[in-house]
C-alpha cells in the first residue's frame, strides 16, 4: 500500500502497541483517524495537533467507507473497537486484542451480517469452540494459543504475523 493511498486509520485501543508510529500522519494527505470515544484526551489533543488529521471519536457501530466498518467502542475494562469489512463470503472481523472478547466482538458484528473470518490478537481467548462455525480465522499478535487454534482449526485456520497478506 502507498503512504498517499491511505485516507483512513482506525486505532483499535489505547495500548503504546496500537498507537505508536503515528508520526507517519504527517507525511499523508488529509486523513480522519477513527478512536474510541474513550481514548485520553491528551492523546487525542495530540492527534488533532497534525493539520491534516481529522479526529473522528467513535462509541457505536458505523461506517468507515464502503464495506468497511467498526463495532463501535467494546468493552469496559480495556475498551476498543473492531474493524468489519463486507466480502462477497461474508464479514471479516480485524481485531486489534479482542480485550472486549471474541463472543462479544463477533456478537457486534454479526448484526450486520453472517460473520466469515477473525484476523487478529485474540488477548485471553479460550473458548476455542466458538470458532469452529467462522470460514477463516488468522490468530495473530497477542493470541496465546495460536499453536492451538491452527492445529484444531487446520483448514480454516492461516498463520498471520505483520506484514503477512490475506485475501478476504
């Protein structure tokens, strides 16, 4: 993807692993960078300080641009919130930790449509069983038991680390 392609940025949680190397916003064009609604307001402050960036707090389930949408602020310990994107299969969920859990994660997104597809940190996921039903699941990140997941879940299951590609 080319730096002046990207329009849109999407910050999952207020983790330094989530929200570092935003320096990078200031060599985009304009860009609206969507957070939880509860992200600090010094962080958001810092934010709004690129000329560039339009902040955009996010509580509820909307919209992004065309098949692509966010859960909406999960959560209360950790809040956050998920990337959906519309694919002829079905949604794929992108989570950043899934801090909220899964179920509930994909319980928000299923709203909108039969959910495909998990890519992402599954933080304290151990309810293995809940993704026998989902077409693709792609453990990365935070998830501890991805060794497990790929090995009971082989035909679905892809193993995703950054910069890996997956086609949805």
């Amino acid at each position: 993807m080319e730096l002046e392609n990207i329009n849109s940025v999407v910050l999952s949680h207020d983790h330094g692993d989530h929200t570092g190397g935003l320096r990078i916003l200031e060599k985009l064009g304009d860009v609206e960078v969507f957070v939880p609604l509860s992200f600090p307001s010094q962080f958001k402050k810092r934010l709004s300080s690129y000329p560039n960036v339009s902040l955009v707090d996010v509580s509820g389930e909307r919209e992004i641009s065309r098949n692509i949408f966010t859960t909406g602020e999960l959560g209360h310990f950790v809040k956050e919130q998920s990337l959906i994107v519309r694919t002829n299969r079905g949604l794929t969920v992108v989570t950043g930790c899934a801090h909220p859990g899964l179920e509930n994660i994909l319980k928000a997104a299923s709203k909108l449509r039969k959910v495909y597809g998990v890519v992402g940190g599954l933080h304290g996921f151990d309810k293995l069983e809940t993704l026998k039903e989902v077409g693709l699941v792609a453990p990365c990140h935070c998830t501890a038991r991805k060794r497990e997941i790929l090995n009971l879940y082989p035909k679905t299951s892809l193993k995703c680390s950054a910069g890996c590609i997956i086609e949805i």
